[in-house]
C-alpha cells in the first residue's frame, strides 16, 4: 500500500475522533507487514490522563489482535476534523513503535493538507532504547 493510501485512511479515521474538550482530532493508519491496516483515532477524557493518541489506539487494538509486524503509520489532525500541518507523534506513542518496530525502516507518514511528509522511526525518535 502506498503512502497516500494510508493517509486517505488516516483521514477517515480521524472522522471517528472524540475530543470534545480539545477539539483537536487526530487519525492514524498502521499498516502491518501482512497489508492489513489497523485504524486508530484520538479519545479524550475530561480526566485527561485516562486520553489516548490516535498512533497508541491503532497500535494496541493491532497487537490485540495478535499483530506484531508493522511497515508504517499515517498520522494525521487538524481543529474540528479539518487536516492541518503535520501532526507528529508525542513522545510516549514514539516510544510505543519503538517497543514494536525496527526504527531503522518502519515509516511515520505526516499527511498534510497538501501531501505527507515521511520519515523513518529512528529520524523521529534517535538515540532510542528497547528490544
């Protein structure tokens, strides 16, 4: 699957966002080294510690179900449902792919109004630590 494939779905999953105290949604696309693609999307609560990325929803439901081998993720967000800029990764969903990734050729794909950005796990995170 290409890279403007994953962000399409990325879009469609920010659509099903809950973030009705940032307002700011968030969708993710993980694609799986078998190209199945597991969508994710941000869910806040008014705790806000108990709020999860879009990038860790996609994650854990993929390694709920018994995935451990993934190629890529498309992020993307924006206020009230509208694509804007990049939305990279926080670090603690960083950490996460690292924990599931080879950082050296596992993708991060910024989808952005006017097309993506694309780097590889060790750009965004250098000088990482796990298995």
């Amino acid at each position: 699957m290409d890279s403007k494939k994953l962000v399409e779905l990325a879009v469609e999953a920010m659509g099903r966002a809950y973030a009705p105290y940032s307002g700011y949604k968030v969708g993710a696309a993980l694609l799986t080294a078998g190209g199945k693609v597991y969508l994710g999307c941000n869910i806040e609560n008014a705790a806000y510690s108990p709020s999860n990325c879009a990038e860790r929803t996609a994650f854990f439901k993929a390694v709920s179900e018994g995935e451990r081998d993934f190629v890529a993720i498309a992020v993307v967000g924006g206020k009230d449902g509208v694509m804007e800029g990049v939305f990279p990764p926080c670090g603690v969903c960083r950490q996460v792919m690292r924990e599931f990734c080879k950082p050296k050729t596992f993708k991060v794909i910024l989808g952005k109004p006017d097309g993506f950005e694309e780097y590889t796990l060790d750009e965004m995170l250098p000088h990482s630590f796990g298995l």
